[in-house]
C-alpha cells in the first residue's frame, strides 16, 4: 500500500505551492501529523489529506501526533518539550516507538517535577525554551529537532497501531471565545 505522510506542524514557510509537490499517483493512505504546533500548518494538511480522500474513495486518512516524528529508536526513551505559550510547555514522552501518555501541559515549575529525568530529551521550539531546557536538565537536553513526514513514516512503520482514525488537531487549550 503506497502512503504519503504530511508533516506541516511547524508552521515553517517552504517555496512554492507544496501540494503541488506531492506524488499522489497510487496513494492509498495519507497520514498527517496533528500537531501540538502551528495551527495554520496542521490545519491546511488535514484539510488537504480530508479532502483528497473525500474525492478518493480508496484513500484513507490517519493521523499521529507530531513529536513522534522525533523517536528514532525502538529501544531508548525520549522526551519531547515544546512551548505551549502563555509560561505553559507541552510534554510528549515515549519509550521506543510508543507514546506512553497523551500529550500533556506543564508550567515552568511543573517541568522540574512531572518530566524524567536522565532521558533524552529533544524540542522543536529551541529559540524560544532552550535555555530553560538545558538549564533544567542538563546534557540530556538534545536541541533543536523539527518533525518530518520521514519521521513519521518510521514511526507509523514501527508501530502502525499508534495511527489514528479520523484524526483531529491537538489543541492544548480550548478555543478563545470573545
């Protein structure tokens, strides 16, 4: 089965139109990462990949969150922390190719005691928490890493159970109301 795997969490700005750029000849599932991350990035491919399978009855769409594109080992654990904004950090953790809890917020003082320490521990938002990351663990914390759709792909392919059924974004906090 050919799958395509979409990584947008970033936000980050590529050249060009990027659905353009995907090879869509034969895909039977599209596996999107949902996130925690750029709201715009993670929605416009979900909307894309729920999209293309509405017009492609043979296409099914699974989602994984993003920091798993990060575990490259089936034997070693991992943290990932990202900045959920607002003094709040978003915590994924993982032993080997499994996510063992959901994806989870802690305040600054929560960082000390709720995330393990002496694990490897990685973020995609370095510029932002890196320093209190290395202040706070040390030489465990790793730098910067971005999610990919390789990441992904290695991830779904060492445990194709972790994929989720009519996937959703991962919104830490509820919508804003005004």
């Amino acid at each position: 089965m050919k799958s395509l795997y979409l990584e947008r969490s970033t936000g980050e700005v590529r050249e060009g139109d990027w659905v353009e750029k995907l090879d869509l000849e034969g895909v039977e599932r599209l596996v999107v990462g949902i996130g925690p991350g750029s709201f715009a990035g993670i929605r416009s491919a979900l909307a894309f990949a729920l999209g293309y399978a509405a017009a492609n009855e043979k296409v099914e769409v699974f989602g994984l969150p993003s920091p798993c594109a990060l575990q490259d080992s089936a034997d070693k654990p991992l943290c990932v922390v990202g900045d959920a904004r607002q003094g709040m950090y978003w915590v994924a953790l993982f032993d080997g190719f499994k996510l063992i809890c959901p994806i989870y917020q802690v305040d600054k003082e929560g960082l000390g005691k709720r995330v393990p320490r002496g694990v490897k521990m990685l973020s995609p938002d370095h510029k932002r928490i890196g320093e209190l990351l290395k202040e706070y663990f040390g030489d465990f914390y790793c730098g910067e890493a971005f999610p990919t759709a390789q990441g992904l792909e290695r991830f779904a392919e060492a445990n194709p159970s972790a994929l989720i059924k009519e996937p959703l974004p991962i919104y830490l906090n509820p919508a804003v109301r005004s």
